[in-house]
C-alpha cells in the first residue's frame, strides 16, 4: 500500500481520506460531467434549493442554463469537486513525485490559470505536510512558471504587454510560500542557439508555410519546443499544461480532420513522456466552462486571468473549436463524450510516467507508480517519430522515410521524415522552398530527427531490461 491512515507524511498526495473524497476515477463517468442535461434534478434537496453535497449553501446559479453543475453545487463545493478530478488525474496517474520539479505552462487564461492554482494548493498542502513531520526526510517538489511570449508573431503594443507581464508577476509573487519563478520566454528563443536574428528567422520559417491552419500547427509545436527548452535549461523534470476536456476534445476532432489518426491517441492522454520532459494533463477531465466559472467565482481576486495572445481566429482549428462549442451548447455531455471515445484507443508507450529510479523517493511512491503506470502490453510503441510536430509515425509513413534512402539532399531526406499531414499542410510544395524551409527549422528538431535512430536502440534495450527484472522483482 502507499501509506498508512495514520498521518501520511510521504508527500505521495493519497492517503485513506482522499481515496473517500476522491470522486469516481477519470476514466469513468463522473456524475457531474458526463450525466448528459444539466437535470434539473428531481431530488428533495435540490427542490429546496440546497446545493447537493453539503446540503447547507444555495447554488451558485438557480436556472440550469449552465454547465449542470452550477445549479447543484454551492460555490465551495462546486470549486473542491473541480480540484477532486485534477487531485485523481495527478495522484492516479503518479504525475508528481516530491522530488520533482514541475514547471506551469502559464498563458494567462482560465485553465492555465486553474492549473497553476491547483498545482500550487498541492504544493503548499505537501509543505504543510512537511513542516509538521519530524523527521522532515521528505522533500517538497517545486513549483516553477513559464509563460511563452510570442508576441514575434502577434505584435501587442509593448505598453500592453509590460502591463500583461506585470499582472503574471504579480499573480505569481501572489501565491503564499513556497516561492515560485516566473520564467518569461520569448518563442524566437527556440532558435537561440544557431542565430543571431532570432526573430527573423522565426519570421522566415513561417512566412514559407502558406496554409492557415499549418502555420498555426507549426506554431504550437514552435511553443512545445521552448517550453521543453525552458523547462531543461531550468532543471524541471515535469511540464504541466492546462488542456482541459474542451481543448481534447476539439484536438480529436480536428487531427482527425486532418489525417492524423495513427498518432492521435499519443496526444490525448494524461502523460505523454515522448519529450525529454514528459508533459502532464491533470486538468483532463475539467470542461473549459467549469474553469472559466471558478475564475469568475474567485473573480477579480485570486484568479484573475489575463489574456496576453491574441491570435487570429482562422482555419481547420478554430472552425472545429467553434463547431464543438456548439455541440456543448446543444448537449453538454458532448465533450466528454469525444475525449471517452477516443480515449479507447490504444495509447503509445511513453503516455506513462518513466519509472522513477532515484533512491530518494520513498519506496511506496515508486511501487505505486508501478502500480498506476500503463502495461507495455496495453500499448503501441514506436520507433520513429515526425521530425516537424514530433507524432510517432505509422509504417506507412515510413515507407516514404526508406525510399528517399538514396537522396544525399538532407532536405529531402528531412521532408520525407515527415509525416503525411505535415508534409500536406505544413512543408512548402516545391523543392526550393522545402529547401529554404529546412535550413529555417530548428536545428535542435533536425538534431533530433537524426537522433531517433539511436534511441530506438536504448528503447529496445530499455524494455528488454524490463522484461529482465520482472522475475526478481521484490512486489509480486
Ligand atoms: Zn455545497
Ligand atoms: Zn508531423
């Protein structure tokens, strides 16, 4: 077992009381999210008016015109149901061990602004802990925030966004002890190291994509990168980001769209470890409508949003967004619906936590995490993977990646490891611009498509270790 009733001081975040307050696991239904209308319940409480749970407050609204959940729970229950689900997607899913170094991608909206707040509860609650244990032998993970300024792309006057940087420092310095740096990230940065014109180049690399919706695209995978780029150079093993339910469920919809079936399930999941950092979705089962409500509940107190990125509104992505808006409006079990069903999908191998192996972690969070993390035979691996937007690639992807084999054009070599969507919506049509295209490219991406190769062989190496050790393992 992890731990005792009495008193859990190993900072491992589940003990006997949260295994009762926990509600029902992500990967089932929860009543709140998933019950389908915002039943204005036929129940004896509600009929008086009480919120459901503690039976005392009125609900936060009284009409159920909301996401459901406003007009069965008063404010603190409404508010401690949304940080149950993020407590049960971090503790089941072992997203964060006390030795750990969390960095909060933080854009200055409402999920992004709930994560950081949760995250941050956590933390405060395992330095309690600490404080009051004796021995204190436990350490507190830390607690870091990254925000990607990408005003290079989207120009804001520089008055608005010193006022906007301010606002996220003040946010930051805000939250009590302990202390957390605010790390501000412009995303030409991703090129620091192979320019002197770092904007310029950026400007370059996507003035060669003419679609819409693969700049856009590109421009996400641009943000991963100087998130994981910040997060190694600043000594943070976990990356946390806020993609709540809405966001999944509009990702599914459009990869689909867009051709990316094979490697969709990799990007859906609550660990996705493909990067040197492995990222971490424990807002999953949060509706985007839910965290919007908590900001405006906490209001102009302490979770005040701020939105600094103004990008326009055009292409497959913004049109699914708006078309899976409406289909929340309409029914607002939708989203929940998409993120389950495609959830049944087999994930990738490295949608789990890599097995901790620093002697300083208590023995029971490492065995829970055992416990808890993904069977290699519950899931796909993957030998090679897209060179612009980091997808593992399908065999018939790679059958395009053998036959330019013969080409000694590293351009080509390039855009043949890319897979077919990227090659479609994002690698420029004819061969000099693909050129040009690839001599803009982050050289650490380039770096890393050459690395693939090798890495396979540790992978390989990796599982037949595992395969090795199950015999003498001590939990049986
Ligand atoms: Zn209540
Ligand atoms: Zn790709």
């Amino acid at each position: 077992m992890a731990c005792s009733a009495s008193g859990c001081q190993s900072n491992c975040y589940r003990n006997e009381e949260d295994d009762r307050e926990a509600p029902t696991p992500p990967t089932q239904t929860t009543p709140s999210s998933s019950s389908g209308e915002p039943t204005p319940i036929a129940n004896g409480n509600h009929s008086h008016g009480l919120c459901l749970k503690c039976k005392a407050n009125r609900p936060i609204s009284s009409s159920s015109s909301g996401s459901g959940d406003d007009a069965r729970f008063c404010g603190d229950c409404f508010r401690s149901n949304l940080f149950g689900k993020f407590r049960l997607a971090v503790t089941s899913n072992a997203m964060i061990s006390p030795t750990d170094r969390v960095l909060v991608a933080f854009s200055g909206g409402p999920s992004s602004r709930v994560a950081l707040q949760f995250v941050h509860e956590m933390q405060h609650k395992a330095q309690q802990n600490f404080d009051a244990s004796r021995d204190r032998s436990l350490p507190v993970f830390g607690v870091g925030v990254a925000f990607i300024d990408e005003s290079a792309v989207f120009p804001v006057p520089s008055c608005e966004a010193a006022e906007g940087i301010e606002g996220m420092r003040l946010i930051v310095s805000n939250l009590a002890l302990p202390t957390k740096e605010l790390l501000v990230v412009p995303i030409e940065s991703v090129f620091s190291s192979e320019s002197s014109n770092e904007k310029n180049q950026l400007s370059k690399l996507l003035d060669a994509v003419t679609d819409a919706t693969g700049k856009e695209d590109l421009l996400v995978h641009l943000r991963m990168l100087s998130l994981q780029k910040t997060a190694a150079e600043n000594g943070y093993n976990r990356l946390v980001l806020g993609s709540c339910t809405s966001r999944i469920a509009s990702h599914v919809l459009s990869a689909t769209v867009k051709g990316k079936g094979y490697s969709l399930p990799a990007d859906i999941q609550y660990v996705d470890a493909r990067w040197n950092v492995p990222v971490v979705l424990p807002l999953r089962d949060c509706h985007a409508e839910e965290l919007n409500m908590l900001c405006h509940l906490d209001g102009f107190g302490s979770l005040k949003t701020i939105e600094l990125i103004k990008s326009p509104c055009s292409g497959i992505n913004s049109l699914v967004s708006s078309f899976v808006k409406l289909l929340q409006e309409e029914n607002p079990s939708r989203q929940s619906t998409i993120v389950r069903t495609a959830g049944k999908l087999t994930p990738f191998h490295f949608n789990r936590i890599p097995e901790i192996i620093d002697s300083n972690v208590p023995l029971a969070t490492r065995r829970r995490q055992k416990r808890y993390n993904l069977k290699a035979n519950e899931s796909i691996s993957s030998e090679s993977f897209c060179p612009v937007c980091n997808s593992p690639l399908s065999r018939s992807d790679l059958v395009g990646t053998r036959n330019a084999g013969s080409s000694c054009k590293l351009s080509d070599l390039f855009s043949a490891a890319c897979c077919s969507s990227c090659q479609f919506q994002i690698l420029p049509k004819d061969p000099t611009s693909v050129e040009n295209f690839y001599t803009h490219f982050p050289q650490l991406l380039v770096s890393r498509a050459k690395q693939n190769k090798s890495e396979n062989l540790n992978l390989l190496r990796a599982q037949i270790q595992d395969c090795l050790l199950s015999d003498s393992e001590d939990e049986t």
